[in-house]
C-alpha cells in the first residue's frame, strides 16, 4: 500500500521535470516530508486548460486532496479510506474505473514510507507476549536520488450543500495505484540483514511510472480497457532502494528533512 510519503521539490523543479506547460503560482505547497492522507499534494495531468477554449491537453502541475471521493458520493467523509487503488481491479471498481479510463495524473514523490514488522516483535507476537507488532519504518526512494512519479487518477466531486459559484464547490481528489510489491533485489543494501526487496518489507506498493512512460500514462486519449490496462507495468528491478528511518515518522504531526535521514540499523535492533 501507500499511506504515507515525502514531497519536497518546489514547483518550479518539478514544472521543468514533468514538462508542465501551466502551473499555477497560487497553489504552491510547503515541503512536506510526511504527507499523510487526505494532504493537498501535487499532481501532474494532461486536460484542456480551464477556460481557454481549447480542446487541446495541456500538461498541468495542480493541487488535489489526496483521498479519492468518486462523484456519486452523498458526502466527502469517506476519503480517507480511498487513498489507493488496487492496479488488479482499478479498471471494474466503480469508484475508480472512470477515472482510470480518462483522468490519470502522476503523483511527485522524493519517495514513500513502508513499515516492517521486526524479527523480534514478530517472535513476541507469536508467543502471545504482543498483540500489536512494533514496525520499524523504510524510506523507498529512487536509487539514482530522481523524482518519484506514482500512477494516480483524479476526480471531480461537487458539494451538494455549496452554491455552483463557490470556490469549494467542486472538490478535486486523487488516489494512488499500487500493485504487488517488486521480489527483485533493490538497488543497495544498507545494513546487515535488511531487506532484500520490497516484498520482505510489505506485499504492496504503490505503481512506480518511469519517466520513459510518462506521457503514455497522462494521455486521456488512451481510454480503452486493453490499452489502459497495458499501462500497468511495474518499473524495472534495481529502480529504488529502501533505507531504515525514525520511527518519529509514524506520528504525522513530525514533519522535516531529519525523517528522511537514514539510520545506520534499524531502531528495533534497540528495543530488547
């Protein structure tokens, strides 16, 4: 799954990345380096641009609401629990199928956290000693220290209980698509007895785009189900490494460059 990532770039590095043709200087978020959901974060997507005239895709670099709210939704309350969408079924959900077919974006990322359950709470576990694991948590970053692109769709959900001319009355989300988490070995260890892939630190994770796919995946031309669904391709072996980090992170109110730094071993090594 992903629930929880970094994003610090400034719009402008990003803009020049991405070949953003519009962006919008009113909307620039803060460096954030434990984005959680229901977060605004930034987004890239091709669509006409608003009130230009043109049916021409224009790439965008917007602010959306992280926590998809489909558009037959009664209210906004259940976005939390969207946050991602299955690459096994995100072409049939109902929630997400429309958006898969037509509205895709890239989500920017310095990279994402996955938690681990250690050797030592999983014993304890086992022996009845611990009902909740202890989970150390990983940062999963480019190994070449690039920009992070995870496939995403967004939707438009208008508020029922707001006037058309409000300027919340139409409320933009996004959602991550994940996938089975990559067996192949990663890019570096860092410490004795880490993990030797994505899979030993959690089953899923999010749909990684490479920049070679990039315009593939943002193109809304691409609507049909067989060539949107070619689109799901996991990125190569060897694109990312995973390092462990401060538990600190798991408590969303801690927020700052010290949570990306690495640990020379996990903080479970400590605990017994």
């Amino acid at each position: 799954m992903c629930g929880r990532y970094a994003a610090s770039r400034e719009p402008g590095e990003l803009a020049e990345r991405f070949g953003v043709e519009h962006l919008d200087p009113a909307e620039e978020l803060a460096p954030d380096w434990n984005v959680a959901p229901t977060k605004r974060v930034y987004a890239v997507l091709d669509r006409p641009e608003k009130g230009s005239g043109s049916p021409r895709p224009v790439r965008q670099l917007r602010v959306l609401r992280w926590g998809l709210v489909p558009p037959f939704a009664t209210s906004p309350e259940g976005a939390a629990r969207m946050i991602n969408a299955r690459a096994e079924t995100v072409h049939e959900k109902p929630s997400y199928r429309r958006a898969f077919a037509a509205r895709r974006c890239l989500l920017p990322a310095d990279g994402y956290y996955e938690w681990m359950t250690g050797a030592e709470e999983r014993q304890l576990e086992e022996q009845g000693r611990r009902k909740r694991p202890r989970k150390q948590p990983y940062f999963v970053t480019p190994a070449d220290g690039g920009v992070m692109a995870f496939a995403g769709l967004y939707e438009f959900w208008r508020d029922p209980a707001l006037p058309p001319d409000h300027p919340d009355a139409w409320r933009v989300t996004c959602a991550v698509i994940t996938t089975e988490a990559d067996t192949e070995p990663l890019a570096g260890q860092t410490h004795e007895g880490g993990p030797a892939a994505l899979a030993d630190i959690h089953p899923r994770m999010p749909l990684i785009v490479t920049p070679d796919r990039w315009d593939a995946w943002l193109d809304p031309s691409r609507t049909g189900e067989e060539e949107t669904r070619a689109l799901l391709v996991p990125p190569p072996a060897g694109t990312v490494r995973a390092y462990p980090v401060t538990t600190g992170v798991s408590d969303v109110r801690n927020n700052g460059p010290e949570l990306l730094q690495p640990l020379p071993a996990p903080e479970e090594a400590t605990l017994f």
